[in-house]
C-alpha cells in the first residue's frame, strides 16, 4: 500500500479557484523537490508522498485513492466556511448533489469504500478564495494565505508519522 497522496483539484485559469496547484508547489518546494512550473507539468516523486492535481474530482479515483494509506485533498471555498484556511477529517458520506459535475471529497471516499472495501484515512485542507476571473495568477488576499496552508499540511504530515 502506498503512504500518501496529496490530491488537489480546482480550475487553475480562475485565479483562486486554482489554490490547490499554488499550495502544492510550495509544499514541494519547502521538501527541498524541484517544483513543476505549470499545474501541467509532471509533479517530482518523493519517498513517501505522492502528488495528483486535477480540474474535478471524480467517481474513477476511488481506484486510485484506495491504494493510500492517507490521502490529504486540497480546494478552494468561497467564504461559506469561516476560517480563511480550514483543515477537517474526511469521513465517508455519499452526498448528492444538484449538480452533475460536482463530487465532494467524502463522496469520494465512500465510493472508495463501497467498491474496493477500503478507503484511506483522509482530510480537507480548504483556503479562502476571492476572486475567480480568468487567470493564472492569486488574488493578493488568497496568496498570502498559502504559506499558512503549507504549514498546515506539514504539521499533519508530522503527526502521520511522514517526513517532509
């Protein structure tokens, strides 16, 4: 079984809607790993930590996520959740959702579940967007909120026992 999977997912061209990508490239640069210069681009391999970004989440990677051990998923909230940078466990739900395209990371899970009759110990790591125009760059007010997001993520790769 593979150690962790540090998933992220959100549409990179609107600006904060692609936070995941940001906060991903600055954990792999705070691991010392040279960082990918596009959301495009091959991730680095790490001993114990695999990285994936996707636009969406899917039903199909229920059979990749059932190989982890651990999966962290990383997105951006649009200011309905209070904290600015949020990280929660992930339990297994199925949640419907009025809209086709829309899976959420404990849907995911329990599908894992459902279909491979195992699913990863998982978490949310969420941050504030701002602003969603067509861009590639962070909102001024996202961006600063990345490094704390880092920390976040590190701290919980610490307490699985995984080295950054």
């Amino acid at each position: 079984m593979k150690k962790l999977l540090i998933l992220g997912y959100g549409n990179p061209d609107r600006e904060d809607d692609g936070v995941a990508w940001h906060i991903q490239h600055a954990l792999i640069k705070k691991m010392g790993l040279p960082a990918p210069a596009s959301y495009e681009d091959e991730f680095p391999q790490a001993a114990q930590i695999d990285f994936a970004f996707y636009l969406q989440l899917t039903p199909e990677m229920a059979e990749e996520i059932a190989d982890y051990e651990y999966v962290c998923f990383l997105d951006a909230h649009t200011g309905n959740i209070p904290e600015e940078v949020r990280l929660i466990d992930v339990k297994s739900d199925f949640q419907r959702s009025p809209f086709t395209h829309h899976l959420t990371p404990q849907s995911l899970i329990s599908i894992c579940e459902t279909l491979y009759g195992r699913k990863p110990e998982a978490a949310l790591l969420s941050v504030r967007g701002y602003q969603f125009l067509f861009s590639r760059q962070l909102s001024d007010e996202t961006r600063a909120l990345v490094p704390e997001a880092v920390e976040l993520i590190w701290e919980w790769l610490g307490a699985k026992g995984i080295p950054g």
